[in-house]
C-alpha cells in the first residue's frame, strides 16, 4: 500500500468520525472543539500530500495552515458567541 493509499483512507474514517458525532445529536463544546481539531487535520492532510506541499521548503507551507486555523477561530466564534 502506498502512502497515497494510506491518506486516503484515513481521510474517509475522519470524515466518517465526524458524520457520526454529527449523527449523535449531542452538542457540547467539546464535541465541537473535536470536529475542528479534525478538520484542521484533514486540512493539513490534503494540503501536504495532495497539494504536495510536504514537498516545499521554507514559508511557502505556512499560509494554507495559518488559513486553517483562522477558518476555524472564525466558525467557532461564530457559532458559540
């Protein structure tokens, strides 16, 4: 299996994991504070090695993960102020 195959399939049982706690119906911060902790995960997944930036050096990594980070501070305040 490759490392490609690998992504992949962890991106399919994180999304699943967040299907299901969608599915559950519980709301709590922390429930919430997990799907953004998982989301900023599959983001760095894909950015990494489908946008193969694992590849590149320097600065030019950090804008899609500052972007990430500030997508969900913006979502979380939104929705829990």
């Amino acid at each position: 299996m490759k490392a490609i195959d690998g992504m992949y399939l962890s991106l399919i049982a994180l999304t699943l994991v967040t299907y299901f706690i969608g599915e559950v119906g519980v709301h709590s911060l922390m429930l919430s504070l997990g799907v953004f902790a998982i989301a900023i995960i599959k983001g760095a997944i894909i950015s990494e090695y489908f946008m193969q930036l694992k590849l590149v050096r320097g600065i030019w990594r950090m804008p899609i993960l500052i972007w990430l980070l500030i997508l969900v501070v913006v979502i979380f305040t939104a929705f829990n102020v």
